[in-house]
C-alpha cells in the first residue's frame, strides 16, 4: 500500500526529493487527485502512463507553482497574461506552443503543452519544494472515475505506488477547463471544467468556440485524449432525458439506483437507499465537488443499474453534463 503523508514541512522535503530522483507522488489539488513526476524526467513521465494504463496519445498536463517558470516550458502571449491574471491559480489549463525542455512523450508528441498553476495550497508547497515542474493526471486507472479524496486514489492505485500527500477533498471537484491559446486571436474550449465558459469569454471580450461536447470529440484532433467514454463507473450507467419525478423515484425497481441532481423535496422519496443526489441546495458548485465520490460510492453499492439526469448547462453545469454524458458513454 501506499504511505499517506500529512503536510509537514518535513514531508514536503521528503516527497520533493522523491520526485526530483524520478519517483512518482500522488498529489492533492484544487480539481481532482493528480498522479505527478517531474515534467522535465521522460522516464518518470513513463512510469504514469504505465501506472494508468494511460495511451501514450493521452498528453499529460504540466503543473506550475507561478507565472515566472511558464518562460521554461511554454511560449507566452498576451492572452495568457490577462487569463493568469484573473484565473491564475486555479482550475484553468491553457494549451500554448511548448518549448523543448518538455519531452514529446509529455505532449504526446505534439507542438503544444498543457500547462497550469494550481491553487492548492498543499500542492504549491509540494511544487515550491520541488523546484521542477509537474506533469500529473489524475491518479487513477485511465477511463475509470477520478479521485476527489487520498482514500480513492489508496483504493485504485495503492498497490502501484508509494507516495500520497494527504490535502482533504478537492474543492472544486472536477478537472480544470482547457483552452487553445495557440493562436491568442481565437481561443477555443478543448474542455468544460472548473471555470465557466462564460467566465473566460467574459475576461477576453471574444467569442469562444464552443465547448467541445462528448459527441463531436472523436473527430478532435487537437486533444488527442478527450475520449468519449471516461469516468466510467462499472455498473452500468445510463442518463435520462428528462430530469427525475417524485414518481420515476418512487417506482424504481429494487436493484436500480437514482442520481439525482438535488436532494427531493418530499423526505420520504429523500429516504429510498437507492436515491442519491450531487447537492442539497441545488447549486451546480456543490454537486460538481460531490460528483465522483458519489459515482465511486453508488459504483460499489449492490445496483445493478444507475440512473442519472442532466442538469442545466449554466455555470459549470456544462462540464458536469459532459462528466455525466462521458460515464454514460458505451465506447
Ligand atoms: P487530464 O487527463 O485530466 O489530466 O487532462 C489531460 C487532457 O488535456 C488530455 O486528455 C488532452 O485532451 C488535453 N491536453 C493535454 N495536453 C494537450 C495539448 N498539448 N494539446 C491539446 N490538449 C491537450
Ligand atoms: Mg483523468
């Protein structure tokens, strides 16, 4: 199994030094639990994509503790500027050309990396530590549901590595969004996430291409990895098209579980066991920070189906929609 570490000053050392001798540490973040080496290390990176079981078409995302290491592995621009600057850190992953201190392995070959400053503060110590940057992402099996609490990544990654830095539940929940600034005049959404759509186009004062949705995202070259099927849990998923009823609730059968978006108003339907929900108030915050350990728990109850609804696309409802459509993805 793997060693928890608290955050001390003396387990920050520790795992700093692990990751600059090629080790791999499972970090916490703001998004969701990453798996990370240093970025500069191909070997190290490797060892992730084996670990995960990751494709080596999967690019990975490269982790900053500030603006002034970009310069080592990205060309900057204008835009970058005024996203960091209001984003920055935080769950915003920007995609610019890469420079070559980053192996292609990293980058899935390709002339782009994805770089971000995370905002956890247990993680800018570990990154501060380190003095490298971070290529991590999340610590689990490729496909399956990310890990949002150290237990999740103990329980599917435990036996395959030896480090965890302890951070609590990730505040955000689900992993960041990512944008094309390859070219600044026309930045476009490769992935719905922790910020809103609205909120970057709002700081540009550009359009932006659409969210890449679960359906158009075979045929987008530019994110090899956006698979269509991820975050899958292993009981059969499936999504409605209307949100739920009191009835649709009351007249599940035995064996089939409810995800709900919002806790039901009526307190006997609120007590079936196989009634779940993503938030008690219906914030679209609150659910995203539940989303995957209420999938991962739902996913080792005795159901033998589970059931979801969409939510409304405002805020970040539009990446939880896109979390929930990919877990519902049959390939
Ligand atoms: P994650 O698996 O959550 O760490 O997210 C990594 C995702 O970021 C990949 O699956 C890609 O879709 C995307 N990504 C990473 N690097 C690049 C890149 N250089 N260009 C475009 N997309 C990228
Ligand atoms: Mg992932």
């Amino acid at each position: 199994m793997a060693k928890v570490y608290q955050e001390t000053a003396e387990n920050i050392q520790i795992l700093a030094k692990a990751l600059q001798k090629g080790e791999l540490v499972a970090i916490p973040s703001e998004t969701v639990y990453g798996l990370a080496a240093n970025a500069f290390d191909e070997a190290a990176c490797r060892k992730i994509f084996e670990i995960k079981g990751r494709p080596f078409n999967d690019p990975l995302i490269v982790h900053l503790d500030s603006l002034s290491t970009l310069d080592q592995v990205a060309e900057q621009n204008q835009t970058v500027e005024r996203l960091a600057k209001a984003f920055w850190p935080g769950p915003l992953t920007l995609v610019l050309p890469k420079k070559k201190s980053i192996p292609s392995l990293v980058t899935a070959g390709l002339a782009t990396v994805a770089v971000r400053i995370p905002e956890h503060p247990v993680l800018q110590k570990l990154l501060q530590a380190c003095q490298r940057p971070l290529a991590a992402p999340s610590a689990n099996p490729f496909g399956y549901i990310s890990p949002t609490t150290s237990a999740h990544v103990q329980e599917s990654l435990g036996n395959k590595i030896n480090y965890i830095l302890e951070g609590g539940p990730c505040r955000i929940g689900i992993e960041s969004t990512i944008v094309d600034l390859r070219d600044p005049s026309s930045p476009a959404i490769l992935r719905p996430g922790g910020i809103s759509d609205r909120a970057i186009s709002a700081i540009l004062d550009l359009p932006l291409d659409k969210p890449s949705v679960a359906s158009k995202e075979k045929s987008a070259p530019i994110a090899p990895g956006l698979l269509h099927k991820h975050y899958s849990p292993k009981t059969h998923f499936i999504l409605r098209s209307t949100p739920f009823t009191e009835t649709a609730l009351k007249n599940l059968q035995p064996k089939e579980a409810a995800l709900c978006f919002k806790k039901p108003d009526d307190p006997l339907t609120a007590s079936l066991e196989n009634v779940f929900w993503l938030s008690e108030s219906g914030s679209d915050e609150e659910a995203a920070r539940n989303l995957f350990s209420k999938l991962r728990q739902m996913d080792t109850g005795p159901w033998e189906s589970i059931e979801a609804e969409l939510i409304s696309e405002t805020g970040i409802g539009n990446a939880l929609n896109d979390r929930l459509r990919r877990a519902a993805a049959k390939s």
